[in-house]
C-alpha cells in the first residue's frame, strides 16, 4: 500500500491562484444575487443566456466546494489527531461568522429601532444569532426586518455553512487511514459513485427525507467536495497530458450546458477546471497573496446582508446595487480577513498534539 509521507510537515502556503479564483467565486454569488434580491424579471448573464438553466452562482458556490475538499483533506493527512483539525476547521469558520451576525444584529437595531428588549436573550433578534451559530438550524428572518424587500432573508448565504461543516466531519471518518493514499483514494471514488447515482435516480426520494440538512443537497454538493478531495489523492499534475484533460473537461461542461443535461454531470468537468486554474501561478495571484491574501469567506459572508441593506435604504437598479455591493462587501471581506480571521488563525496551531 501506497503511505502518504511525512504526514506532520507543515505546508508552506504558495502564491497560487486559489486566492484570486476565490474572489471570483464569492463575485459571482454577488452577481446573481444582484437580480434575485431586486426582484427583477431577469437574471444574471449566463442565466439569460441558458435560459433559466443554471445562474454565475451555481458556479460559485460548487468552485468554493470543490476548492474546500481539495484542501480539507490536506489539511487531515497533515493533522496529528482528530481535535486537530477539528480546531482548524472551527478556528476558520466561526470568527468571522460571529462578527457578520453581531453586525447584522446591530445594524437591524439602528436601522429599525425595535425597542428596549431587542437585546435579551429571548428575543428573536438573540435566536437569529445562537441559530444560525449552530449552522444546522438556520434562521433567515427577523420579524420587522426587511418586511418590505423583495426577499425578506437577512443573510440567504448562510445555507452552505451546515453542509460545509458536515463534509468535515465526513472526512473525518477517514482519519483512521489517512496515511494509505489508495485506501482513501477507493472510499473517495465509492462515495463519489453513490452521489452520482443518487442525483440521477433518486433526487425526488432524497428531497422527502426528513433530516436537520436537505439530503439532496449533501448528494449535490457532496459530489463536488469529494470529486475535489479524489483529485487531492492524484498526482495529475505530474501527467504528461494534464493539459489535455483540461481541454476536455472544458469541452464536456460545454456539451452539458448546451444540451441542458441534468447539471450534477458538471462535476466530472468543473471541480478539475477550478483545480487546474487554481493550482497555476500568474502575477495577479502573487499580487492578491502578498497583499489581499484571503478575503473571500468574509465577501461571501457580508455581501448578502450588504445587498439587502442597500435595496431596504436606496432600492437600487441591478446594476447600480451589483457594483455597490461589490465595493462594499469587498471591503467588508478584506477588512475581516486582516482583523479577525487572519489574527485568529494564530490559534490553529493549539491543539496540534501528537495523539
């Protein structure tokens, strides 16, 4: 059996275009976004162009997806034990979390006034924070907030959290084997196949079970954040036709997109384009690395609320509430990078004991 080697070494983290790809990401959930929150007719461009049949953010939130299994399974060979990388895995998400749901909360009291015990913890405005902490008991609303905008969600992007974390946990059941690369690599593949095969022939059944997340949507998504933690296990960059692969994967995702097949054959071309773009270098990602570095978790986090806040106040056209939002929320996103989670992320090393 093949072992993965020197497990303990600590990845230096390279100037690669993840970062920048990242933002693209956190970009295209904004666009998309920019029409659903106006209430316009239309959607963004490529949903018009396909009519209706997949919007910039599908291709979002499936990018960050794909880039998280490659990386979380990463960060579980290099894990001394399991508390580990749990912490690593709290340490990233829930500072920033924290802080976007204490501003929200504070922002629909100076925005609306509601009286003196908005701030108890019985209140509805203290359950909009303790359940969305939770991130399987998501709470979109708080009653008076944004009654009068089209969608009345104060942060809608708070979705992906739970199954986010639950893929985590996922993985974790491999951390037995973690040092046998082609073990892994087989459940990896077994997983991926009874996604597949759930998407296909079964999504209807799986949207009836009764569970704290959709289960079509852990099929769905899952597909995507394990195809990325399988390409993890490969050394396709060492391939002599790497490039090719490329290619054909940019052919196959248009041959789905313009025939309109079912959208979950996209993981078989789309988790290896994020993957092959986001490993390359260019001097755009060396720029971002030394100087934004990772912003995009606290883009993807204000620019909801952000949108919500600017149709509440202006109601702004698409284009001027997309742009708007943009700055505002890119600015939220790199000032969250560069004081909370780039401060706390000290702390990840605090349980990285040898078990």
């Amino acid at each position: 059996m093949q072992q993965i080697q020197n497990i303990k070494s600590p990845t230096v983290r390279a100037a690669n275009n993840f970062d920048i790809i990242r933002i693209l990401f956190a970009w295209l959930v904004i666009i998309s976004h920019a029409y659903i929150l106006s209430g316009s007719k239309q959607c963004d461009w490529i949903c018009e162009a396909t009519n209706h049949y997949i919007n910039f953010s599908y291709f979002g939130v499936k990018g960050f997806i794909t880039i998280s299994g490659f990386l979380i399974i990463k960060s579980l060979e290099r894990s001394p034990n399991p508390i580990d990388y749990l912490w690593k895995r709290v340490i990233r998400i829930y500072p920033g979390l924290i802080i976007v749901l204490g501003l929200t909360i504070g922002m629909a009291y100076l925005i609306y006034q509601p009286g003196n015990g908005y701030f108890n913890f019985k209140t509805e405005a203290a359950n909009y924070f303790f359940n969305n902490l939770s991130l399987y008991h998501n709470q979109w609303r708080i009653h008076g907030v944004f009654d009068n905008n089209p969608n009345t969600a104060i942060n809608g992007s708070l979705w992906t959290m739970g199954f986010e974390f639950f893929f985590y946990l996922v993985l974790l059941l491999l951390f037995p084997i973690r040092a046998y690369k082609n073990i892994v690599t087989l459940f990896l593949l077994i997983g991926i196949g009874v996604l597949l095969y759930g998407n296909l022939y079964h999504i209807n059944d799986l949207r009836a079970v009764d569970f704290k997340l959709r289960i079509d949507f852990i099929f769905e998504l899952g597909v995507f954040f394990l195809i990325g933690s399988f390409w993890a296990m490969v050394d396709w960059r060492s391939l002599k036709y790497d490039l090719y692969l490329f290619i054909a994967a940019c052919i196959w995702m248009c041959i789905v997109i313009g025939v309109k097949m079912n959208p979950i054959w996209l993981s078989l071309a789309w988790p290896f384009i994020v993957l092959y773009v986001g490993q390359k270098t260019s001097p755009i990602a060396a720029w971002i690395h030394r100087n934004l570095e990772d912003p995009s978790y606290g883009i993807y986090l204000y620019a909801f609320p952000v949108q919500q806040i600017l149709i509440y106040l202006f109601n702004p056209s698409v284009f001027v509430l997309l742009w708007s939002s943009t700055v505002i929320a890119f600015a939220l996103g790199i000032g969250s990078w560069k004081c909370i989670e780039k401060k706390t992320l000290k702390l990840k090393d605090l349980f990285a004991f040898r078990s």
